[in-house]
C-alpha cells in the first residue's frame, strides 16, 4: 500500500474498480443487442451508474481525495445493487458482471472501513 496525505492507495483496489468499470460498460453493451432489451431497463441504467461511480472513485484515489471514504461508501452501495440486478439475470455476460460488481463491492467497503473515521 502506498501512503499519501495520510490516506492509503490499494493497487488491487484500484485495479478492481477499473475492472468493474470496463466490465460494466462492456455489458452494457452486449446487452443492447439482447431481445428483452426493452426488460432490463432497470440493469442498464445500474451498469452506467455503476460504471460511472467506479471511474470516479479511481480518479478520486488517484488524487488522495480527502473525500474518498464517502465515496468508496457509495460506491460499494451502487455495486452491489448492479451486482444483485445482474444476477436476476440468466446470461453469462450479466452472471459475470454481477460478480464482478459484488467483488467490487466488498473491496470498496473494506477499503473505506480501512480508512476509519472522518470524511
């Protein structure tokens, strides 16, 4: 772990939130092509959102954020609600993205439980 400003940068932390990023959008993508498309409105719009809150976090880690305990705290709880909306789901692609998104849901919750107190 690398310390900066007090604050501790997890490179498989890092690392997870670009996976669940990239594995998000390109999910998203597939799913477009799905014929119940129309049925899972609710899953593509999480795996934006997901995506979205991972990309930030990973900026907000790059910088030592002083903010990034909450937002490792939100994180987790957009992960995880993507993730169990995935997992409603029998494709492959979303079964896969539903792990990752937990996985990456209990790592952003352990880091911020890491970091403790404040912000």
């Amino acid at each position: 772990m690398i310390m900066d400003s007090q604050m501790m940068v997890s490179p498989s932390t890092h690392k997870t939130l670009q996976d669940c990023t990239t594995m998000c959008q390109k999910t998203f993508d597939i799913l477009l092509s799905h014929q119940d498309v129309h049925f899972r409105k609710n899953q593509l719009k999480l795996l934006l959102d997901s995506a979205t809150i991972c990309e930030i976090c990973a900026k907000f880690m790059d910088r030592c954020s002083i903010l990034i305990k909450s937002l490792r705290e939100y994180c987790a709880y957009v992960c995880e609600v993507c993730g169990n909306e995935c997992l409603r789901h029998p494709d492959q692609e979303s079964q896969m993205c539903g792990r990752m998104c937990l996985n990456c849901a209990r790592k952003c919750r352990a880091f911020a439980m890491q970091l403790g107190g404040g912000m």
